[in-house]
C-alpha cells in the first residue's frame, strides 16, 4: 500500500507536498482490518517523501481525494522553530 496524503499541517507543521504512508517502512504494520472491512490506519508512521529533503528528487502528489480536511498531528513533523 502507497498512500501519498496532505492534510491541515501540510506547510505549518510538515511538508507543504503532503506525506506519505508506506506499509514496507520499518516492517511497519500499519493498521487493521475490522470485522466490516475497513481498514484502520496508523498515521505515526507518516513520513516526509524524498523531495521534502532535496530538490534533486521528483515526488508523487496526493490525488484530491487524499487531501484531508482535518490535521494529522502524527508521524514526521517540522522541527519546532523558536
């Protein structure tokens, strides 16, 4: 699974091109499945992609139906700046 995301946070408190979610990262498990199906996600593993760190990288953008109204405050984050 390869989810690109961006969120409330997306430029304040993280990368303004958004994060992404990858369930091969750290051998992470990432969520569960419930008994209805739905797939339940674990944002702290959310990472910064490549592009975050250097211009010389191209990264995918999250489709319009990744882009979340409400703030993810889990996974990588900016440092705090004082």
């Amino acid at each position: 699974m390869f989810l690109p995301f961006v969120d409330a946070t997306s430029g304040t408190e993280t990368y303004g091109g958004g994060r992404y979610l990858l369930d091969t990262i750290k051998g992470a498990d990432l969520g569960v499945v419930r008994p209805d199906g739905a797939l339940v996600l674990d944002f702290n593993f959310s990472y910064f992609p490549s592009c975050a760190y250097s211009s010389r990288y191209v990264c995918p953008l999250a489709p319009l139906d990744n882009r979340l109204k409400g703030a993810v405050r889990a996974g990588e984050r900016l440092p705090i700046s004082k």
